[in-house]
C-alpha cells in the first residue's frame, strides 16, 4: 500500500478575500480622530484666520498691504484661540496618523499607498505645530498681550507674515494623502470609492490651482474639512477600511 502524496504547501500571501473584508463600524471607531482633526483644522486655520482688515475693507480698497501700523489692530483673542484650537489639531492629527498605522499600515504590509497616507498626515502636524505656535506668539507679543513690548510693531509684522499663510500650506501633507487614498480606493480597492472618490478629487483641485494660481496656500480650506468628511465616510459607510489578517 503507498502512501497518498502530501499537498502541495500553499504560500504565505495575502488573498483578496481577507485583504478586502470590511471592518466593522464600531472597529473604525478610531476614524474619530481624523474627524476631530479635521474639524479643529478647519476652525483653527479658516474660522479663526485673523487679518487687520474686515471683508468690508477689502470690498472697498481690493488687496491691502499690510504695514507695521496694522498690527494695533490685530484681535489677540482670536489668536490665541487660534493657537489652542490649532494645537488641538496637531494632537488629534498625530493620534490618527498612529492609529492609522496600527489598524491599516499593519494589515495591508505591502501598500505603498497606505504609508503615503501616514507620511503626509505627519507632515502636515509637523508644519502645523510651527503655523499655530506663530499664532500663539502674534497673540503673546501683540498689543493687548501678555508679553506685549517685547517687539515693536515692526517685529510684529514679522510674526504675522508667518501667520499669513503658515497654517495654510502645511496641510499639502493631507492633500498628498488624499492621493493615496484615491489609489487605495481604485487600485487596490482597500478604501470605500466614495471615500477615495472624495479625498483624489480634493487632491486634483487643489493641484490644479497650484498650477493655475500659484497660491501656496490652496489646501488650507480645503483639507481640514476634507479630511473631517473623508474620515467620516470612512467611519459610517458600508465599506469604510479593509483590514484583516494575513
């Protein structure tokens, strides 16, 4: 009697059918924090953006210039809200980017696309942390601040070049994110299409005025409340993050 041959050994890969299983709702609980990042980037970098000037200002004398003797009428409040709110961001923004490479980076090793995502999240808190810290310290060093005379007004103006696109551009790392996660959501099919719908065509826009505008500041108003949407889809749709195991 022979004995029957042993199967033949299958290799350890990755199959679709564990690749793509959706996670469960209450398994994507951690998406809060791309909200909350997203909603406290919003608010900090468009609703409490402070200029000298009110949009009455700029309807009657178009694009004003500012000068040392505008910073008297900086709002100091606003800043520092500005900064705290900003700062809020920057923890819920770190959080998420860790969390991401727990639940999503650890599931799929292979996705080049998922560390792109990680990538620009962290660059974003990384330039953000300096754009609300300037807020913060227009707020100290500004008149009706704490440590107020510490500059002239013309170091002032200083602090509020910084401020003027400074929590503006950073958030191109989220528009870079926003692109992988339109490849994660064709290509790989790891990400609701709505969601990576959503995110890629956020990506595409905010390029396009690059190349048309020349503005560095384009993904300011664009990614904070992006993300705030993104992450939500991503928490409540049917088809939210593939993860699985191996």
């Amino acid at each position: 009697m022979t004995n029957s041959p042993a199967p033949a050994r299958q290799p350890l890969v990755e199959s679709r059918a564990t690749t793509d299983a959706r996670v469960p709702r209450v398994r994507r609980l951690w998406m809060l924090w791309g909200i909350l990042a997203g909603l406290f980037g919003f608010v900090a970098t468009i609703l409490l953006d402070v200029r000298p000037w009110t949009e009455a200002d700029y309807e009657k004398g178009g694009v004003l210039a500012a000068t040392a003797a505008d910073m008297a009428n900086l709002d100091p409040l606003m800043n520092q809200l500005g900064f705290l709110v900003g700062f809020a961001a920057v923890a819920c923004l770190i959080v998420f980017h860790s969390l991401w490479r727990l639940h999503v980076e650890r599931a799929r090793p292979r996705s080049g696309a998922a560390r792109v995502v990680a990538a620009g999240l962290l660059v974003a808190a990384s330039g953000l942390t300096l754009a609300y810290g300037w807020k913060g310290s227009l707020a100290l060093y500004g008149h009706g601040g704490a440590e107020f005379g510490s500059f002239d007004d013309s170091g002032l103006l200083i602090f509020y070049a910084l401020t003027d696109f400074g929590a503006f551009i950073p958030w191109f790392g989220v528009i870079v994110s926003f692109a992988a996660l339109g490849w994660m959501a064709w290509a790989e099919r790891a990400v609701s299409r709505i969601a990576g719908t959503l995110a890629a065509g956020a990506a595409l826009l905010v390029v396009a005025g690059y190349v048309v505008t020349g503005v560095p500041g384009l993904a300011g108003p664009v990614g904070g409340l992006t993300l705030a949407l993104v992450s939500t889809w991503m928490l409540i749709g049917s088809r939210g993050v593939a993860g699985g195991e191996r």
